[in-house]
C-alpha cells in the first residue's frame, strides 16, 4: 500500500518552483523579507567596491609620488651630521658605482630603472630673477622614473651625463619664475659660481587625488636639474662624485626582497662593512600594505554582517508578525496531506530563493551606492567578482539561519490547533 | 468492505485532575459507499470525532481503521500521507488559500501527493468542471462567491479520489438556496460512488443522508437509518 507518496528525488525544482508561486502571491511579504537581505548585500558589496576602490587609488597615488616599487639607498645621517668614525670617514659613501655595481647583480633581473640623486641648495640667477633654489643633480633614469617629459628644448644627452655637461632642464615653475617672458632654451643660468644653459624645460606634472584638490605634484615643478656630476664635482668639487640617493625600480614586490637582500650585501662590501648607509625596509612595506588592506576587509565585512544581521532580524520580525495569515495556512496545506517536513522544507526553499534575489537586487543597490560615493570623491570605481561572492556567501548563510526558526515552528503546528488558529 | 471502522474512541483533553472527556467510546462504523450525516449539538465531541475521523488529531484510546488500515497509532508525517490519500475535507469557512489561484487551489492535494505538474493540471481543470465552475480556474477565491469558493473546496478535496470525503458543516457559511445547490452537488458525488460524511446541527440537512448518526456527551446516542434519498 502506497502511504507515504511524496516525492524525494527532483523534488528540489518542483518545491523551488512552488517556492516562486508562493513569493509572486505574496509580494508585500516577500518584499519586505527581502529587504534585509538587499540591504545587508548592498551594504557588504558597497563595503568592500568603496575599500576596492580607494585602495586601487592609493595604491595608484604610492606608484606616482613614491612608489612602493622602488627601493631606495640612502646615506645614513652620521655621514652628515654627526662625528663620523675614522673608518666612516674613510670610507667614500655612497657613489656612482653602488648604482652600477648594484644594477650586474644576479637579482637586477628583475629591475627596469635606476635613477641617482646630488641634491644642491644654491643661488639660481637668471637675468630676470636671482633666488636660493633647491638644485637637483640627476643621473641614469632619473627623468624617465620620475614620469617627466620635455615640453621645450632638450633633455640631457648620455653626454652630458657622463661629462657632467654645464646645462639645466628646469621644471614648470622654475621656468616660468626663471623667465616670466620670452625664450627660455638656450638661455644662460648661473648656479651658485657655475655657469651654465638652459637646455630644455619639462612639461607641468599634476597629480590630484580628487577633483579640485590642489595640485600635490606642485614641488615637481620647481625642479632645477643638472646633471649630477655637475654637482658633486664642479659645484662642491668632491672628488668621489658622491651622492645623496640612490633608487632602483623593481615592479615586482617578491622580486623587491631578493634583490634587497643582494644589494644590501653589496653596498656593505663596498663601503668596507661601515652601517653607513639605509636601504628601504621591504619586509615592512609589504607588512604595511598587507595590513592596510586587511583593516578595510574586516571593518567593511564587519559593517555588512550587522546590517545583515538587522536584514535578518527583520525578516524574522516579519515572519513572525505574518504569523497568523501564515498558520492558518500552514493548518490548510497539513489538511490536505503536508507532512511537517514538507512545511519546512518549503519554508527553508523560499528563504533560499528570497535571499538570492534579494542579493540580486542588493547588487544593484549596492553597485549604484558605491559609484555614488565613489564619484563623489571624485575616485574611479572598482569591482571585485570576489566581493560579489562574498556578499552572496554571507547572505545566504544568515539567510538560513534566520528561516531556521519560523521554519522549525511551522513544521511543529498541530494541523487541528492551525486550522483553528484565528 | 467497511472505510470507517471505530471501537470504543476515546479521546481525552487536559491531565488527569482535570480532565475533559470528549469522547467517551464510540463504536461507528461506514460502508464504503454510504452518506452519513453526523449530528449532535455543540460540545457533544463532534469536531473532536470529525479531528480524530480525518487524522487531524490522534484518539486517546480506542481503535480506527480508515480503508482498512489501522490509523491510531500513526505519527504525524505517516496521518500526512492518509489525509492526502484517502481523506477529502471541506470546511464550513472554505479554508483555500486566498492568494493562491482557484486552479493553483485545487492542485494543491495532488503536489504532496508528487503528481507531475501536467497531469495536475488536467485533473484539476477536470475536476472544476465536475464541481459545475470550469471558467474559473486562474481567479483568486476573493473573487468567488461562497457557493463557487464551496464547490472549488469540493473539487480540492475530490483531487486524490479519496476514500472518504469528510463536510464540516459545508453550508453553514451559505444562505439556503446556495446551501441546497452544494447539497445536491454532495448527494450527486454520493451517487456517483463517493463515501461521504457529513457533520451538521441542522437536522434538515442530515435528513439528507441514508443514516444519520447522533452524538450527545461524547457517545453515539442514536442511528437511524433510512432506505430512499431524497
């Protein structure tokens, strides 16, 4: 004898189907569960695109003023302002050949610019201003890696590099204060005592991190630059043409830590063992950026749970406040053969459903949320499939547990006491 | 071949200090076939036997067997199953779901029952002609009046082709002319082979049935039977 006839296999589409019924003919109920749900994904969607997004900018901000993809030697503070020891002062500090020496090693595979830096602060005269500037003696890929075109002129030639040429290509600023009027290449400039000509003038550089903001590369303009050599030996007549730093471009961050390690090496050879130089830290770069980038997870993911945790409060407030419309319901459909099981599963099936479209309905919500906070700060969006993933993962597991209940409750009506329920 | 066959039901409410008797012994039995009108006033334990009869509720004591198969020691998931298979109920307030679609209502037997949606469909649309509303099927009950919504519960509780088809008080909700054309509707099905069981306190329309059957105080206090129907 036949007795139990409900269906378990392929049962799932079937109730899933049922489940859609239901919805559609409660649509006031089922917007209002729904909307936790839309709310909690489109808050940890917004969440996690506005960090993506402001994340993605300042990562784009560090690769244009600073770079975490450079790493930098510099010469220690002892080496100017303290007693140096005998042997520090024996030693010749950091040179031309740390930059070239440092370039043949094994790991420089994996670096695409080196740039050298003689800072100077000497009186800038030309014949319409006369100022205390800050002059910049470059070397190698200075221009290049510092992002500066020409506009006029020329710039320095492998020559004039090499030489230590008395020519100067001056920035925006420093051109326009230089000769407010007429032409600029080919013009005579004396720094401090030595003469020298205007080759070229870079292009104005700008950098905002959002719209209207000042101009954050405005110092780039000022530049003055010589050629190195120029500086270390005519103008401050060291013979060692030392200089003041020493950078290496290396775009892949693991590569960064191999090749730190070998020039670290090779800079302490050369300067006979004496600490007197610093290279960047790394292992603590990579820490901070790591860090950075989970702080903005945690607070971003933490916002989304809570607001998925009221989403679900509130579909469980509802659910409960329909309780009297859904029991006698409940009561009808165990009269007609729902075992208690089934109640439930239809429930948890329609839960399922409600939250999934709820999250599709919380992408768009939440999409359009971070691209209005993301426009108005005037910072480009960015999207994770990632995030999506999250935002559903999360929605779904709150989801269930939240239909738990009424879920559970329902399947426990007596059919009597529900068909009675009034 | 006997669909209802009860020895000494009992039913009791409550604990022992205070307890409620609702039924106190009922021997009844139903051939299959049969029109019965179950009568008694209020409080005489007529939902509770009419609870116990459609598997709604469990006895406290006694024996049932519905179609041959005893029933008063089943759980709840197993008295699932029977309602759905044997049992058709119609209810005085109707009980469709009032935002589920007339077709849509009348299906809903046959979904726990795992019938393939198609075939569903047919049997439904079938089943809304036979009841006398075929052009209703995609209205909500809302829209119906009591006689049709009435005849939609029916063609719902014909859906399984059950053993028994259980009215509680079927026209109490309807005013006499609508209460008489559903009565007819019953006495057609009855004619047509259906088991029919109807629970009522109108003694006109339990003149209706072959055999009447009065509770009073928890126990079968009368039976009468009649040859002709009306």
């Amino acid at each position: 004898m036949k007795i139990v006839r409900i269906k378990t296999s392929g049962a799932f589409r079937e109730r899933l189907f049922e489940s859609w019924v239901e919805l559609r003919e409660n649509p006031g109920r089922s917007f209002l569960q729904a909307l936790g749900v839309m709310l909690g994904v489109a808050s940890v969607l917004g969440g996690f695109a506005i960090s993506d997004s402001q994340r993605n900018q300042s990562e784009r901000l560090f690769a244009r003023i600073g770079g975490t993809d450079k790493l930098n030697i510099l010469p220690t503070d002892t080496a100017y302002q303290e007693t140096p020891s005998a042997l520090q002062n024996a030693n010749l500090g950091l040179r031309e050949e740390d930059a070239t020496e440092g370039g043949r090693l094994p790991s420089a595979r994996a670096v695409n610019a080196t740039s050298v830096v003689r800072e100077a602060r000497a009186r800038v005269r030309s014949e319409f201003a006369d100022q205390e500037r800050d002059v910049s003696g470059i070397g190698a890929d200075y221009v290049a890696m510092n992002g500066y075109e020409i506009e006029q002129g020329r710039g320095f030639s492998a020559h004039d590099l090499e030489t230590g040429a008395p020519v100067a290509v001056l920035g925006s600023q420093a051109a326009s204060v230089l000769f407010p009027t007429g032409e600029i290449v080919g013009k005579p400039l004396r720094i401090g005592e030595t003469p020298v000509r205007v080759i070229g003038v870079f292009a104005e550089k700008t950098f905002r991190f959002h719209e209207g903001q000042e101009n954050m590369f405005a110092w780039r303009n000022r530049i003055v630059a010589v050629p190195s050599l120029l500086v270390a030996g005519r103008m401050e007549g060291d013979d060692y043409h030392r200089l003041d730093r020493v950078t290496f471009r290396v775009p892949d961050l693991a590569a960064m830590t191999d090749f730190s390690k070998e020039l670290s090496s090779l800079v302490t050879a050369n300067h006979r063992l004496q600490d007197d130089f610093r290279l960047d830290d790394v292992a603590k770069r990579m820490e901070r950026q790591m860090s950075q980038a989970d702080v903005y997870n945690i607070i971003f993911m933490l916002s989304g749970v809570l607001a998925l945790l009221g989403g679900g409060m509130v579909n469980v407030n509802i659910q409960l406040a329909s309780l009297k419309e859904r029991v006698r319901e409940v009561g009808i459909k165990m009269a007609l053969g729902a075992p208690g099981r089934e109640i439930f599963k239809a429930l948890m099936t329609e839960a399922l459903l409600l939250t999934l479209l709820g999250s599709f309905v919380g992408f768009l919500v939440g999409v359009v949320f971070s691209w209005v906070i993301t426009h108005s700060i005037g910072i480009p969006l960015m999207l994770s499939p990632l995030s999506f993933v999250w935002a559903t993962a999360l929605a779904l597991v709150f989801g269930f547990l939240f239909a738990l209940y009424p879920a559970t409750k329902a399947s426990r009506l007596s059919p009597m006491e529900a068909l009675r329920y009034e | 071949m006997k669909i209802i066959e009860t020895r000494d039901l009992v039913k009791v409410y409550g604990s022992a200090s205070n307890a409620v008797h609702a039924l106190r012994g009922i021997d009844l039995d139903i051939e299959r076939g049969e029109m019965v009108a179950l009568i008694g006033p209020s409080g005489s334990g007529k939902s509770t036997l009419m609870a116990i009869l459609g598997c709604l509720d469990i006895p406290t004591g006694g024996s049932y067997a519905l179609d041959g198969r005893q029933v008063e020691k089943l759980a709840g998931p197993e008295l699932a199953a029977i309602r759905n298979e044997k049992i058709g109920f119609v209810f005085q307030q109707y009980n469709l779901l009032p935002k589920a679609t007339i077709l849509r209502n009348v299906e809903l037997p046959m979904l726990y029952a795992g019938v393939p949606r198609k075939e569903r469909r047919e049997r439904a649309l079938e089943l809304l002609a036979q009841v006398g509303i075929p052009d209703k099927a995609g209205v909500l009950p809302g829209a119906l009046s009591g006689g049709q919504r009435q005849r939609v519960a029916i063609a719902r509780a014909l859906a399984n082709r059950p053993a028994l088809l259980l009215a509680d008080e079927p026209t109490g909700a309807l005013d006499s002319k609508t209460g008489q054309e559903v009565l007819a509707l019953f006495q057609e099905l009855h004619a047509q082979g259906n088991t029919v069981l109807l629970v009522t306190h109108d003694p006109a329309i339990a003149a209706l049935a072959e055999r009447r059957v009065e509770l009073r105080d928890g126990l079968l206090a009368s039976q009468e039977c009649r040859e002709e129907a009306a």
